[in-house]
C-alpha cells in the first residue's frame, strides 16, 4: 500500500504539488485564525452565582442565601463541587463541573436550577451569574487619573462605571469589564430620630415614600381635537432638590410634612470594603478586561486598545487611562521565542544537510517539507479548536527534530543511487521511483511509530492533562503530518530539486574525516562486546543514582 502511494505521487507529481500549495494557504489562513495565548487554560469548568443581600452581617447571609444556594445546586448534573462563600452584603457560590463539560450548557443548567430556588431567597436579596469567562480570563487591566486634580475620585468611578465600562464590553471577545477602586456618587439621607418622633412618622414610612417618589406612573390616553395624548407622571429623582420635597405626611393643621423636615440630604461615597492604588502614588480607578471563554486573547487585548485609544479622545480634559497590565506581551514573547527556536532548527539543519552532502538544493528539500507538515498540524489544530500557547507550540518545536529523519534519509538515499548511476533526463523519475521504494516504506512506519510515542500522556486528566495535553496534539499532529510527507510531496521534491553536479560521499571530506574518527570505537565495541555492556550498564546506573531519593519518596 505505501509503495502504491509512493508510485501514485510520483506519477501525479502536478496534482501534489498543487495539492500541497492548497494545503500551504489553508495552513496559513489557520495560523491566522488560530487563538494566541500565552499557557493552557488549567482552570476547571466552573459557574459562579453572585448573590448581594444589601446591609446583611456574613452569618444572616451564609444562613438566608449561601446555604439554599449550596444545596440546590448540588443537584445540577454534571457538578462534582459546589463551594460557597459568605461576606458582608455578598454570596459567592462556585459550581465546579466536569472536565469537557460545555461551558454554556453548564450555565444554563444552573439558570435553570436557579430559577426553583430564587423565590425561597428573602426579599432584596439579588443573583446573578458571573461572567461567562474562566480562571485566566483576565487579559487587561488599565487605571484612570487626573494629573491636574479636576476630577476626583467619585467623578473618575463615574466615568468608568457609565462610560468606559459600556463602550469597552462592545469588543469583541471581551465578557465583562470590572471596576477597581474609587468613589460610588450616591444619595444619602440622613434622618434624624427626633424629627421622626415629632411628626410621629416610623423609618419604614420614609423608605416607602423614597422608593415612590423615584418612579414614573403611567395613566390612561384621552382624545382632544383629533390628536391623542398619553398621560404619564414623571417622578424620577435627577438632584438633591427633588428628594428634599418629596411628601411623607400632612400635620395636623393641613400642612405637608416633606423629606427635608426630618432629614438632611447630601451627596456621597457609597460604603465601600477596599481601595484601588497605583504605583504607591495615590488611590486610582481602575478597569479589569475580562475575556470570555475560548476567545482569542491577542485579537481580543488588541480589540480593547484600539477602543481605548479611540475612547480617549472623548474624555474630559486632564483625565488620562494609563495600562497596569496587559497580557499581549507575554503571549508576544512566548510565540518569538518558540518561533525563534523554530527557525534556529531550520537553519541548522539546512546547514547540515547542505555540509555533509555539499549540494545545497538537497537541503530545500528539508526546508521545504519540515515547514509544510508543521503548517498541516496548525490545520488540525485550528478545527480542533487548540489554541497556540508554549505548550501547543513546544511540541512542534519537539517534533521538528524527528520529521527532518525521513526527508534526508529519503536524499542520502537518492545520492547513493546517483552515485552508483549518473542521473540524466531520462532515468531521473525511475530513479527517484526506485531509491523512494527502497527505504519509504521503513520510514514511513518508523514515524508512525513516533506519531504514537506521546499517547501515554492522554492518560493524564484534570490540570495536568489540560497544561500537557496540547503538547501531546500538536506533536502527533506534526509527526503524522511528516509520515504523509515522506511518501508523498518528499519524493516529488527529490525529482524536482536534487539537480546538477552530485559529489559522492566518499570524497566530502567532512564524510571521511567522520568515518576515520567513529571507525575505531565501532571495531572496539564489535571486538569487545560484553565489555561494553559492562560500561554502558554503570554509566546508566550512574545517571539514575542521583534520582534515588526522588524516587523513594
């Protein structure tokens, strides 16, 4: 079978090369597409319900929220760990899944568990599920200052909160946009007890008559002069004024008693449990980006910077967003740097291959078909799903070293047969045909038993199998690609390639040095065999000595 394939490639040399250039666009459009990281994504499937109970102690909160919560959604199928967590005006559960559970089958899982228990939950208190994102969803991170002092805390958090935080969730790939440090502006009404008890009015009475007073009613729609008119009242509160005149009650002598007979209104912070710093020089507002799941990190970092530059210019004057942390540059340096390497690999064995057979259209072959294969594991990827990161692109780098074996035995094979006929013309595709058959076939299963090598670690599950398991892909990916390669596009290249003057390795004197220097120690070891047995068995023993503790613990 893999000689018929090799003898069909060679006799549809057009239709592979063809093939292969459709093979090399569609293996650049996925490394276009592919989503960059930096590492793997070792955080578990996992669904968090945020739940605020306004002004409740952690004890009321743990007992009236966190514990219905808890053991409602230790019902929902799939969940292996429910964890929740209580603090003062907040419930935190995390409902951890199992690995390859579906993210947004897992959310609406819990919707639906969350709507039985929502009306058991006392009154005021709200949930909500968390952002659709994961443990590292965090790719961005900026802060709000002014310089000059134009603007105060209180005005860069509403800055933020109603208008950078809107504009910023509209890109692409971003889930949720959290805010970091300032003040929250809010209306405080301070009663005072006396008053109250003057007027005779109870604290629930003038909770009640805010809450009414900041609404709009709706009435009816009358007919005038063949025109219609909607009736609507409008109560919205816009200054401290109109919280001031709202009515609580009517004295004794007809008169109203407003908000502002029996407390003081005034602009302030909201309470709040932390503060956001910047560089040791002052509180600052900040703004975290917070990526959704499986979304490609880069495009998306980039997405919010080009937002942001784009938002600057309708900032007030003096305010300026500075970035605290970003992501994209540690996915930069991680992607050069095994780029880098990759290229390394290339150079080095084009160098060698063109040293040792001193014919340096040889070494295209090499170059040429190492590339490709690496280009077919990222196709596999990309309809994978993988994205690129240091391990994904590590185990490229690993099976760069194995897939460059078939192409130069495939040539030092060829150059062998040249040697024994010259090539011309007419005997150069039998050639070609005939040294191909003659080591294909071995090659081929030789890599195909590397393709396989990395199948233990499949075995590994949860964080180790997520951190290795890409490795694993992408190496098989790329081993397997080069198995295809070697009986297919690799003999075609030969044919097209290996031209001109072919100089036998017995007159390279690089070869001959080689031969002269490895020559005595193979005579040494077919002489004395069991000795060398002997040595290799200690210098073993030797190299695994200093591994004793680790392994008896």
């Amino acid at each position: 079978m893999i000689a018929g394939i090799i003898c069909w490639s060679i006799g549809n040399r057009f239709l592979v090369v063809m093939l292969t250039l459709l093979l090399a666009g569609w293996g650049v459009y996925a490394i276009r597409e592919t989503p960059l990281d930096a590492i793997p994504d070792l955080s578990d499937v996992q669904v968090i319900i945020k739940t605020t109970y306004p002004g409740q102690a952690p004890q009321v909160v743990e007992d009236q929220v966190t514990y219905p919560l808890t053991t409602a959604m230790l019902a929902v199928p799939g969940a292996v760990l429910v964890r929740g967590y209580s603090f003062f005006n907040d419930s935190y559960v995390y409902i951890i899944f199992e690995d390859g559970t579906d993210l947004y089958w897992a959310r609406s899982r819990v919707l639906e568990y969350l709507s039985q228990v929502a009306p058991d939950l006392p009154e005021g208190a709200r949930a909500a599920l968390g952002p659709d994102a994961t443990g590292v969803g965090w790719v961005y991170q900026y802060a709000l200052i002014d310089r000059t002092g134009g603007h105060d805390l209180a005005q860069l958090r509403s800055i933020q909160d109603w208008f950078l935080k809107y504009e910023l969730q509209t890109v692409a790939g971003v889930s949720e946009v959290a805010t970091i440090g300032g003040m929250v502006k809010q209306y405080q009404v301070v009663v005072d007890p006396n008053r109250l008890r003057a007027y005779n009015l109870p604290l629930a009475k003038v909770h009640s008559a805010i809450r009414m007073g900041n609404q709009e009613t709706g009435g009816r729609m009358i007919e005038m002069g063949e025109a219609e008119y909607m009736i609507r009242v409008s109560g919205y509160i816009n200054d401290q004024d109109d919280l001031r005149n709202i009515p609580l009650a009517v004295s004794e002598r007809g008169t109203p008693v407003l908000l502002k007979d029996v407390a003081e209104i005034r602009l302030g912070p909201e309470l709040r449990r932390g503060i956001g710093e910047l560089n040791g020089e002052g509180e600052a507002v900040g703004g975290v980006i917070i990526m959704r799941f499986g979304e490609n990190a880069l495009s998306t970092i980039q997405g919010v910077k080009a937002k942001l530059e784009e938002l600057k210019q309708s900032l007030p004057e003096g305010v300026e967003v500075i970035e605290t942390y970003d992501r994209s540059s540690l996915i930069m340096r991680a992607v050069d740097t095994l780029s880098g390497k990759l290229i390394e690999e290339f150079l080095a064995v084009a160098i060698i291959c063109a040293a040792f057979l001193l014919h340096l259209r040889s070494s295209l072959v090499v170059v040429l078909s190492v590339p490709l294969g690496i280009l077919m594991a990222f196709i596999v990827m990309n309809a994978q799903g993988l994205n690129a990161n240091i391990m994904s692109l590590g185990g490229i780098a690993i099976a760069v070293g194995a897939m460059v074996v078939a192409p130069i035995a495939l040539i030092e094979n060829f150059h062998k047969s040249i040697e024994e006929e010259p090539l011309t013309n007419e005997n150069r595709w039998r050639k070609v045909t005939a040294a191909s058959l003659e080591v294909g076939p071995p090659l081929f299963f030789s890599l195909l038993i590397i393709t396989f090598s990395f199948l233990p670690i499949f075995a590994l599950e949860a964080q180790e199998g997520r951190m290795f398991h890409p490795l694993a892909f992408t190496k098989t990916y790329a081993m397997a690609a080069a198995a295809l390669l070697s009986i297919t596009l690799v003999p075609v290249l030969m044919g097209y390639l290996v031209r001109g003057k072919i100089l036998p390795e017995r007159k390279n004197p690089l070869s001959r040095s080689l031969v002269v220097a490895y020559r005595p120690f193979i005579n040494l070891v077919l002489r004395f065999p069991k000795i060398m047995l002997v040595i290799t068995l200690v210098a073993i023993l030797s190299a695994l000595w200093p591994l004793r503790p680790m392994v008896l613990e």
